[in-house]
C-alpha cells in the first residue's frame, strides 16, 4: 500500500508508512532539542543562591564592593546584582545616567539620592528605582556606613 500523504485515514493493519507530517513533526522535535542544548551550553546564568560570606569584598576607593554576579540571563542581556558599603559622608559616584535600569535597596544606613531632578534621604528597606537614561547618584548623609544592594539589568 502507498503512503497516505493527502491527510485521510491509515490504513488498518499492515504497515504502516511514514507521512509528512510525521517527518514534520520529526524535523521540529530535533531542531527544539537542540536549540534547548544549544541553549543550557550558552553561557546563561541559571537558578543560584550565593551566601553572603562566600562573595570577596573589594575596595573600591573609599567604598567596599562586594559582586555577586554579572550574566546574561535567559531574559535579560545582563543581570548585575552587588551590594555596595559606603562611609559616612561619601557619594559612590558623581550623577550620571545610562540607557539600563536599576533598583537600590537600603540594607542600612541613611543616603541622600538624586530621583527625577529632586533629592531625598532615604533609610534602610528603601527602594530606589533608577529609570534609564535618567540622572541619579547616592550620598551616605549619616554618621555611619550605609550598604544597599544594586540590582541592574540589561535589556536585549
């Protein structure tokens, strides 16, 4: 008996041969196994959980630094995650802006932040959200070292 291309019925008993649409259906599970593996091989930073005592502290001028991570994710072009303790009376950086956005976290301290054109001072379990390409900066204003956490991302 011939193959059945045409979509109808197949035959009952005998053999049976392959269809198209079998070999399509074929053709689409290879090439999604494969992208999957190409996927999990290409350098994407998957589920973790990094303890606080594992991650080096760095000095960066008068601040400490301490990176969790920086990786593209299978969303993101990049996701960065550090946590930052700064002394009393010390800015991390001059204002300035970038195209990708962030959100600071108060850990503890208290910290003046430029947000939309204004500053306002800020304690510990604050949210700041740094929308892109929008000038921002951060200042421990009290008496004694302020740590938050920076989230930033980047899009595709």
């Amino acid at each position: 008996m011939a193959a059945n291309f045409a979509g109808s019925a197949r035959p009952h008993g005998g053999t049976e041969l392959i269809t198209r649409r079998d070999i399509a259906i074929a053709a689409v599970s290879i090439g999604a196994t494969l992208a999957v593996s190409a996927f999990a091989q290409s350098g994407l930073m998957g589920s973790r959980a990094v303890d606080w005592n594992s991650v080096p502290v760095a000095q960066d001028g008068t601040k400490s630094v301490r990176h969790f991570f920086k990786a593209p994710t299978a969303t993101l072009a990049e996701l960065e995650v550090h946590v930052t303790t700064l002394p009393a009376g010390e800015m991390s950086h001059a204002a300035h802006k970038h195209p990708n956005e962030e959100l600071v976290i108060v850990k503890e301290g208290t910290v003046e932040v430029l947000v939309d054109g204004q500053l306002q001072r800020v304690g510990p379990g604050s949210v700041i959200f740094n929308a892109s390409n929008q000038m921002h900066s951060l200042r421990n204003v009290g008496n004694s070292a302020a740590t938050y956490h920076v989230i930033n991302w980047k899009s595709h």
